[in-house]
C-alpha cells in the first residue's frame, strides 16, 4: 500500500510545531469534538494518558493558540485556532496523518531524537589540544 507523501509546508509546520505524538492526538482530539469543552480527566481518559500529562498538553495547545481555555470551577479546553490559516493548516495535517501515520510519527520522533543527540552531544568530553 502506497503511502501518500507529506506536503513540504505539513512536514515543516510539525518540525516547527508539534513537539510529540500525543500533543498531536490531542490536537486532532479536540478538533474532531470541536463543540465539546475538555478537562484534563475527560483528555486523559481518551489520550491514555495521566490527567497532569494532559493538562499540560492542554495547557500547551492554549499557549500555542490552537484551543480557548473556559475558566470556571474547572479549566475547560476547546478547539479554536487563533486563526483561519492555523485551522487550515491543522485540517491539512489530520489528512496526511491519516493518511501517512507512519511518515507523520517518523517526522515527530525523528524532531525528537535529534534534539536528544544534541543535548548528550553537549555533555560529550572534547579533546582540547
């Protein structure tokens, strides 16, 4: 089965942008149920992953400007792009990632690798003279 290739500026905006793969589930989680509101609870359960994990990705996604935080006795998240550009961009990267998981999740984990390398490059001991 023949993968379709990730555009340029989709490849670019995740190396610029999406720091993991769970950011990016949670991206497209809030995306898919644009009209519900998310506690860190309610985005762990579906995420799998512990309710501080995802209040900081929550956090993140606010931070980042691609869902509102709806303060009350609770923080709730929904998905809204600071712009019509963003929310574009984001739809055109749900497509590749369905439709190229593998390639998408190798652009995220690849970011990711390289920044470890160099910071363990840093620490590595270098032969002055």
């Amino acid at each position: 089965m023949d993968r379709e290739p990730i555009p340029d500026d989709i490849a670019c905006f995740i190396q610029l942008n999406i720091p993991s793969v769970p950011y990016l589930e949670a991206i497209l989680l809030l995306r898919r149920e644009h009209r519900m509101a998310w506690d860190a609870k309610h985005a762990a359960q579906r995420l799998y992953l512990t309710e501080k994990a995802a209040q900081a990705l929550l956090s993140e996604l606010q931070a980042a400007g691609m869902a509102e935080c709806i303060y009350g006795q609770a923080r709730l998240y929904r998905y809204r792009p600071r712009s019509a550009e963003l929310s574009q961009m984001i739809d055109r990267l749900e497509r590749a990632y369905t439709s190229n998981l593998i390639g998408v999740t190798n652009l995220i984990h690849a970011k990711a690798h390289k920044k470890a390398w160099r910071f363990a490059n840093a620490f590595r001991w270098k032969k002055d003279n």
